[in-house]
C-alpha cells in the first residue's frame, strides 16, 4: 500500500512538468469529447458506443463477455450493463448468458449493429486523422505513441 504523501514530501513539478501536465491533461479531457460530438452528430453514436461496437468487431465471434468490455471501455461493469441494453434497444448488440460459464454475459454484434459501425467509421477516421495526425509530423507522432505507451506502462504497474 503506498504511503499518503505529505506537502513536505511532495516532489513539486518544476515549472516545464507543471506545462506539460496541464497540456497532457487539456488533450486527455477535450479529445474524447471534441471525437464524442463528431460521432454524435454524424452517426448518434456516444465515444463508448462506438468503441463498443469497434471491440466487438475486432473479435472473430463479434462476441465478448461484458466484463471484458468494461474493460476496454474502461467502464464499471454495472454502466456498461445499462449502455447494452440501451444499444439492444437499438438493434446493434444482443446479450446472452456465456455458453461457455452461465455466471457471465455475453455481448455479440449485430449485422444492423456492424452495418452502423461501417458507416459511422469513415467520419470518425477523418476526424482522429484532423485532429490528431494532421496536426503531427512523424516524427512527434512516434514521439507521443512512444510518451502515451511508458504512461500506460507505469499505470499499469499501480495497478499490480
């Protein structure tokens, strides 16, 4: 368990860390919504909505267990729960106990659910292409996957 640090232990961020946490956490917090509001207007689709429908056509079956999607989607079990049932409503996914283990849900893609995937992907794609990749050469965008991977590495090893 680590230790609550202190005013008189922290390591304060010099003022170069301080400008590039504020700017890291300036893109961590408009990114997903300036994306969301391109994907609503385009296709009525939510960020998570999508990134749903993007995992589970990324899977052979267009199947995951719920708890995985959580995952991926980096949402509580219990609020993913409800935005499935919100999309079976809708057509795009239908959920089934796991034929594998009753204790779990599955998830599966629809063809209607994939047919909107489909035609929401070009817009998104363009999007991520404005925002992100047109505003970085290659060698700043090697630079920030290189930056966004040690990040997540370093998450990851707080969450052992």
């Amino acid at each position: 368990m680590a230790t609550r640090k202190t005013s008189r232990d922290a390591r304060w961020l010099t003022p170069d860390e301080l400008e590039t946490w504020r700017a890291l956490h300036e893109m961590v917090v408009r990114l997903p919504a300036a994306l969301g509001s391109q994907l609503q207007n385009d296709s009525g689709l939510s960020f998570i909505e999508y990134y749903v429908l993007a995992a589970l056509s990324d899977q052979t079956d267009h199947t995951l267990r719920l708890s995985q999607l959580a995952a991926l989607a980096n949402s509580e079990l219990s609020r993913l729960s409800h935005l499935i049932t919100r999309m079976e409503k809708r057509g795009f996914v239908r959920r089934a106990p796991d034929p594998s283990d009753g204790r779990f849900n599955i998830a599966t893609l629809t063809p209607s659910g994939l047919n909107h995937l489909v035609e929401a992907a070009p817009g998104h794609v363009a999007e991520v292409r404005r925002l992100i990749f047109d505003a970085l050469d290659e060698r700043a965008q090697h630079d920030v996957r290189t930056a966004a991977r040690a990040i997540v590495r370093r998450v990851d090893e707080g969450d052992l």
